[in-house]
C-alpha cells in the first residue's frame, strides 16, 4: 500500500478507536435485568396481630390490626380487594403518628364468613360496620374515623349519615365520586368479564395484578393480592393457605424458603378494647419477616389453580345503591371530612360546589391509579397523619413532617 493510499485509509477511519487486542475485546456484554419478585408476603411484616371477630351467631369477621394508643382509623376496602390492602399504609402511618389501625374484610370478601355472604347491600355492610366496632370496643369505643376506598368509602359514608359508630370523629373518602362512579356502572361487567378467571398460581396472579395496573406498587401487591384470591379445589382461601404453609413450615423446623418466622398466641385485651371471641395471631416487630412461597404447582391435573374469592359480577344489584346520593351524604356528614382523589377530574357538581364553600378537605395525589393507597402508600401516609394532627387528635412522632400543610 502506497502512503497515499495508507493517509486515506487513516483519514477514513478518523476518530475511531483501535480494535482491542484478542481476547479483550468482543461484543458488549448485554445489561443485567434483574427479575421481579412476584413470591407473596405474609401480613405480619405490616399488621402486628390478626383476629376474627364474631357478630351474632353466625358471622365472623376478620380484622387485621397494628399501633396501641390513640385513635383508630378503621379502613373499609373497595369492592373485589380485602383488609390486606391497607397493609403498607398502616405499618407507616401508625410510625408517623400516635394512632391505631384497624382494617377489615368486609362481607363475602378475604377470610371473613357470614350466613349471607350474597347480601352486599349497602344498608348490610355498614350496618356489619357498626356490629363489628361494637364487639371489638364495647360500649366505650375510642375516637374512631373510618376511612373508605371506592365501595369502601361509599360504606363509611353509609355508616357515617345512619350514626352507626357513636365514637366516630372523622371519614375520609379515597377515589369514591358519585358522578364517576354512576357513570362507570355500565362499564364493569365488561371490565369484570376482561379479568382472568383463573391463575395457575399466586405468583401469577400477583404478576396478573402488578402487570394489569390494578395495583401499580409491587410490594403491596405481593401482600394484598393473596386476599383476593382462594383454591378453586378446595374454595380455601390464599389467606389462609399461606398461614397453613408457615405453620407446617415452623412445625417440621423451617426450610430455606423461610427467611425467618415466628408465631405466637396473645390476648387480644387492650386498654381501649374488648376481648374478641377467636384465635389471635400476634407477630412482634423482631418477628415480621417475608415468605417465599414454595414453587407453583404447575399441573392441570390436579386442579391447583386460583380463582378470585368473590364473584363480584353477582354484586351488580347493589351498585346504584352504594353509589347513588353518596355526595350529598357525604356532605351531610358533620364530623371533618377529607376526600383523596387521584385525579380532580372526578369530581361531580355537588362535590365541586361543596369543596368551594369550605366543607370538605381535598387532596389530589395525580400519577397514582384507582388504588392510591396501595400505588402510594408512604403519601397517602402522610396525608392521614397531616389530617390527624391537624384536628389534634394524634402526637406526632418526633420523625413526622407536615409535608401537606394544604390538608
């Protein structure tokens, strides 16, 4: 090759770096993708005891509970979830203020079990509402506010306006609008019928669920979507399951899919409360820990499949009627109000009027989903403890900032 031949080349190849000496060189390696971790979380690493609590002779229901001192914040759940999916939210909140936590699985939902599991009337569940406060706190509850998401909100105000907790001092509403609401009726069978109706196991459905947008946070999907799910074999519920699968764990000395467990039985007596008529399971902070479910079985045989634990479907007669005249209900109610939306696109006329003269507190979390509470969680934290010191009627920890001084 002549020099001119050789400065042409060089000036071709310009700014080029040299090839790399062999065996040092070679195609870039791909980025490393790390898998999400669809196992699912046992509820202790949140809730500090779990109980069933008995209403009349034939209905029990299940309740899951952290914090000692100062007022309850009762949650209610939306339609199709369970008490599981306020976990996140009450292990923070009851760390930024000094409240207790209390949520629920409402009629015919996760593992409460009541003679008429079909009846979802709204008259029904807000009265199981009042039954349920009344066992657990006897005639001398405690400052109680009941906060509601979507069919739950509507609920709490149901139980709100018919004066059903004699000790109730505030209601908060998450993503619950009558306008919106009413207008998405026509709509759910389809959505209803677009669902998976069966899993293959509770991996896939929290994969399901994470993927699907329902919730968008996959640490409170891991823990509440195994309340939403029961064995289409056995009708057992995932809840329940899971416990099965801790205790045969711990009895047989643990395995490696336990990172730690302990249980133990306690008393449910509290200062402030009455004693439950079943068995109580406690967990200590020391205690929490997270469970890695044992591999799917993945057989079609042998009918090892998941299905949703309620049919909400066969709830249609009951829409209109949690959902119709909720705005003005909720303004009628007299104690201090706050409804947390996702986007303020939702709200109706009456809302929208009734929040311009002064009578509700409102507070907007956008790039959250119809569950803020489950995609936000820390957040919507902070809003309930802002709320709660606000009315003065929780002492903040010393690590609690106002971060929404507008609420």
């Amino acid at each position: 090759m002549s020099a001119l031949e050789r400065q042409a080349l060089k000036s071709k190849l310009g700014g080029l770096p040299p090839l790399p000496p062999h065996g040092l060189g070679g195609p870039a390696k791909r980025p490393l993708i790390r898998k999400r971790d669809y196992t699912p979380i046992h509820w202790d690493k949140y809730f500090e005891r779990m109980h069933d609590v008995k209403c009349g002779d034939s209905d029990t229901f299940r309740v899951y509970e952290c914090g000692s001192t100062g007022p309850v914040l009762f949650f209610l759940h939306g339609g199709g979830f369970s008490a599981l999916s306020w976990s996140l939210v009450s292990s923070i909140l009851s760390g930024l203020v000094t409240c207790r936590c209390a949520a629920v699985d409402l009629r015919g939902h996760g593992d409460s079990s009541t003679s008429n599991n079909q009846d979802l009337s709204a008259e029904r569940l807000s009265s199981d509402v009042g039954n349920i406060i009344k066992e657990m706190y006897g005639d001398d509850p405690p400052p109680i506010i009941l906060v509601g998401h979507s069919m739950g909100g509507a609920i709490a105000v149901h139980a709100a306006i018919r004066h059903l907790v004699p000790s109730l001092i505030g209601l908060i509403v998450i993503d619950v609008v009558e306008g919106t609401a009413m207008d998405a009726l026509s709509s759910m069978q389809s959505f209803l019928k677009g669902r998976p109706s069966i899993f293959k196991s509770l991996e896939q459905g929290i994969e399901w669920c994470v993927r699907s947008g329902q919730v968008r946070n996959l640490e409170s999907a891991r823990v509440s979507m195994v309340g939403q799910l029961k064995r289409v074999d056995t009708e057992e519920t995932a809840t329940a399951e899971l416990e099965h699968q801790i205790e045969a764990s711990t009895h047989s000395g643990g395995t490696s899919t336990i990172i730690e467990e302990e249980e133990e039985e306690s008393s449910t007596k509290d200062s402030e409360s009455k004693p439950v008529e079943e068995k109580v399971t406690s967990a200590s902070p020391s205690d929490k820990a997270e469970f890695k479910a044992p591999a799917p079985v993945s057989s079609t045989e042998d009918g090892h499949h998941y299905t949703w634990r309620i049919d909400l479907g066969k709830s249609e007669p009951f829409w209109r009627g949690w959902f119709e005249g909720l705005s003005n209900k909720f303004l009628s109610c007299e104690v201090p109000k706050m409804l947390l939306l996702a986007g303020v696109d939702r709200l109706d006329k009456d809302l929208t009027i009734g929040q311009m003269q002064g009578k509700f507190q409102m507070q907007v979390l956008p790039q959250c989903g119809h569950a803020v509470h489950e995609d936000s969680p820390e957040r919507v934290a902070e809003v309930l403890a802002t709320y709660l010191v606000r009315f003065k009627v929780a002492e903040p920890t010393a690590d609690f900032h106002r971060s929404f001084p507008g609420c």
